[in-house]
C-alpha cells in the first residue's frame, strides 16, 4: 500500500496537509520555448484560432458506434479520482469524465484542530488576537478581519438532493441524515471531525471564520490553511461567487505584499510567499468550478512557470501535481489527444509507476479506444505481478485491489458487460470498504444492469 500512498499524494493537488507521507519524486518536466512544446508558457489555451496539432479531430479518435452511448451517460468514479472520503456526494449519471482530479479535497480538513495557534477553546463568539504594534503592518491582518467574510446563507444542498430522491419514501426510511450545530461540534476534541463527516458544510466555514478571527496575524500558515477549509466548504455549497467576493476582498491575486522577506523582523528564518500552495490551487480551481476551464488552465500555467520576483514557485512535486491537474482540465474541454500527450510525457519519467499508466488506460477508455486501453491494464497487472494474459484473470486476491479491480470494472463498463462490471466493482467494496467511490459505481452498475431496486439501496 505504500505504493498506492505515494500516488494518492500526488495526485491529489490539494492534499497538501499530511506532511508526513511521501510524493513520488518528480522531475522536473521539460520546459521548451518552441511552438509545439508541450510544457511551455506559448501554448495558446483560449482561442485557438491556429491549427493546433493535438486538437482532436472526429477522425483521430474513432469512438465504436457500440461504447459511444456508455461514454457520453458515464457516471463511474475513478479510484484515482482520490475523492473517497464520506463528504462526497453520489453523482448522477449526467457526469461524463471517468477521471476527475480536483485540487479541493476534504479529507484532511480536519488537522485544522491540530495547528499551533492559540485559538480559544470557547469559538461561539470569537475574540480577535491580542497584537503588538510590530505586527500591524501585517497584510494578513486583513485576513483575519471580520468585515472580510460573507454570510453563509442557510443552504443545505444534501438535505435537497435527499428529498428530491427520496420524496416518495416516508421519511423514517430514508438515509439517516446527522444534523449537528455548532454548539455541539464544539463538544468534541477535534470540532472540525463531526462536521464534516455529517456533510454540515455551513457549520464547517462558521467555525473556520470563527477561528481565522481569532488568529494571531503572524500565524500565516494557521491563516492560509482554515482559508482554505472555509473556501472547501463553500464549494460543497457552491457559494462560488461568495469565495470570489472573500478573495477580492482578503486581496488574494495580489501577492506583492505577501512576502516573508518583507518582514524580516517578524520573520527572520523565513522567505517566499505567504499564501499556501493549498489556496493558489482552490482559487485556480474556482473559474473552472464555474464552467470556465480555459481561464483555469490559464491560472495554473501561471502557477506552473513564476515570471515576478513575488510568485510562488512550486518545487518539482508540486509542479508534478499541477501537469495532473492540467490533465484533467484538458478532458473537461474534451482535448483528449494533447491530455493523453502530457501524459505520455509524464511518463517518460515515471514509467514505472503503474497508476499513471492506468490512469492513461482509463483516458484511451474515455476516448473509445478499447483495446489500447485494455492493452495498458494488462500492462498495469504485469507490473504489480500478475501474469501475462490475453484475458483477466480472476484470483483469490489482488495486489493493490483499488486499481486493478477499479480499471476492470471500468473497462467492463465500457463495453456493456454491466453485470461483471458490477462483480468487480462489488468485489472491490467488499476488499476496500472505505472506498465511498465503489458504492457509487456498484449503484450505477446496478441501473445499467436493471436493478433500480438495488441501486437505490
């Protein structure tokens, strides 16, 4: 599992919290200046009134008349997706990218209870930090003030969707949905902990507010981090223009000011930038969030490539993590051929990493092209040591069980066998019940299958 840990750390551009765990060390990739670079700043990403030789083309990707329909209803969530922790909410069969990897994860939210500042144990009414007069030309002093924070108005999106599904059902029947306040989280050791896994995302950007408040302002890693729990959590209400307003606010494209060498007698040991790789990410993340992906890619090729002497520059792994992410928005805009090419190239330098060589099966997958994508999960089952086969083989277990089952299940789904593509994906639950994200696809297999009664359980 080691292996699997490394990758999920990766790949997940947002989980930036657990510093214990290792990355895959990535080199740096290649950063040519030329007009068919891959990498390089030039490439055009809105517009594209040239002729761009990765654009696809109806005749470079031939989609079989038979998998067609599965690709455009595909509903399936990929185990590298990294976003199976209880917050996620089942997707319906209108999502059409089996790969997903988005920089907002919320699993580790909860290490907000675990930094260093002195935050009061009573958090209902915030009390602001005592400050020297050295720190008040601090510009994160803006970011704890009150005035900066919108109103969360009182949403509950799961409670909705719940009642739109299961309007029907008497509510003694319907899923057990935990509603827990403010005063009642407080209750627990790690506050953050409860609510998030009962979904009450409003409670989970009330206590960040409450707690950023009370912040001392030279705590700036404390600051960036409950910003961005608060941001995640209005994401899973989609107060999209709320988090944008927060920003404009908090100032936080303007990053001239928010260097540690600013400050050198506040912050002797320190230099760079202030704002966390964590928040660059979310507020690169959010045009997309709103169906703009080429303003998204644009902003993450800005985090790729620092041209001021006030940018953050991302290390090699970090750079690493943000390729992934262009990936993924290249598949959102349906540039399925230069996706698969930045993978190619990423590959050149991680050839042994079976991940990302199932995650470039699972992109031939989407495109239609069966059987290279079946040729590379062979290939991906020869490196975990399997044997090599024309066809999979079923064994008593599996090494690394998330992946090859997940890319059987997956390459079953495709080709309309629904029922094995169910087993897999039941075997899978049954091997790694903490994958949210197999209970999803067992649900979906189960209505292609035609077992509605099923799927709904």
């Amino acid at each position: 599992m080691e292996g699997e840990n490394k990758v999920r750390k990766a790949l997940d551009i947002g989980d930036l919290l657990d510093s214990e765990n290792s990355s895959p060390k990535a080199a740096t990739p290649k950063r040519e200046d030329s007009k068919d670079a891959l990498w390089g700043p030039d490439i055009s990403l809105e517009g594209k009134e040239e002729e761009n030789p990765f654009q696809i083309q109806e005749q470079q990707v031939q989609i079989p008349q038979e998998t067609k329909p599965v690709f455009e209803n595909m509903a399936l969530e990929n185990s590298l997706d990294i976003d199976n922790e209880p917050d996620q909410l089942a997707r319906l069969p209108t999502i059409q990218l089996p790969l997903n990897i988005s920089p907002v994860k919320t699993e580790n939210l909860s290490a907000a209870s675990s930094i260093k500042s002195s935050i009061p144990k009573s958090r209902l009414v915030p009390t602001p930090a005592v400050i020297d007069p050295i720190h008040y030309k601090l510009p994160t002093r803006r970011w704890i003030d009150p005035v900066n924070f919108s109103d969360i108005p009182a949403l509950d999106p799961l409670n909705d969707t719940i009642t739109k599904i299961f309007g029907n059902v008497h509510s003694s029947q319907r899923p057990n949905r935990i509603k827990m306040s403010l005063e009642q989280a407080l209750e627990y050791e790690d506050p953050y902990d409860p609510l998030i896994k009962s979904f009450n995302w409003r409670q989970v950007a009330l206590l960040a507010r409450n707690d950023l408040i009370s912040t001392h302002p030279a705590d700036v890693k404390d600051i960036m981090h409950l910003w961005y729990v608060r941001w995640s959590a209005m994401i899973k209400l989609k107060l999209y223009d709320l988090i944008q307003s927060e920003i404009d606010k908090l100032k936080a494209n303007e990053l001239q000011e928010m260097m540690y060498e600013l400050y050198p007698d506040i912050f002797p040991d320190q230099s760079g930038q202030m704002v966390s790789f964590e928040v660059l990410c979310l507020i690169a993340h959010l045009p997309s969030l709103k169906g703009n992906h080429h303003e998204s890619i644009h902003r993450i090729y800005k985090l790729m490539y620092p041209q001021r002497p006030w940018d953050f520059i991302p290390d090699n792994t970090q750079h690493y993590q943000l390729v992934l992410y262009v990936v993924c928005l290249l598949i959102q805009i349906s540039d399925l051929v230069l996706a698969a090419s930045v993978l190619n190239e990423l590959l050149q330098e991680h050839e042994s990493d079976p991940h990302m060589w199932s995650m470039l099966g699972r992109l031939y997958l989407q495109a239609g092209d069966l059987e290279t994508a079946k040729e590379i999960f062979f290939k991906v089952e020869s490196m975990l040591g399997l044997p090599q086969s024309t066809e999979f083989q079923k064994l008593p277990e599996y090494p690394q069980p998330e992946l090859i089952l997940s890319q059987r299940g997956f390459y079953y789904f495709a080709i309309g066998d629904y029922n094995e593509a169910l087993n897999q994906f039941t075997q899978l639950l049954t091997t790694c019940p903490e994958y949210d994200s197999a209970k999803n696809n067992v649900a979906i297999c189960q209505l292609y299958a035609g077992n509605v009664s099923q799927a709904s359980r």
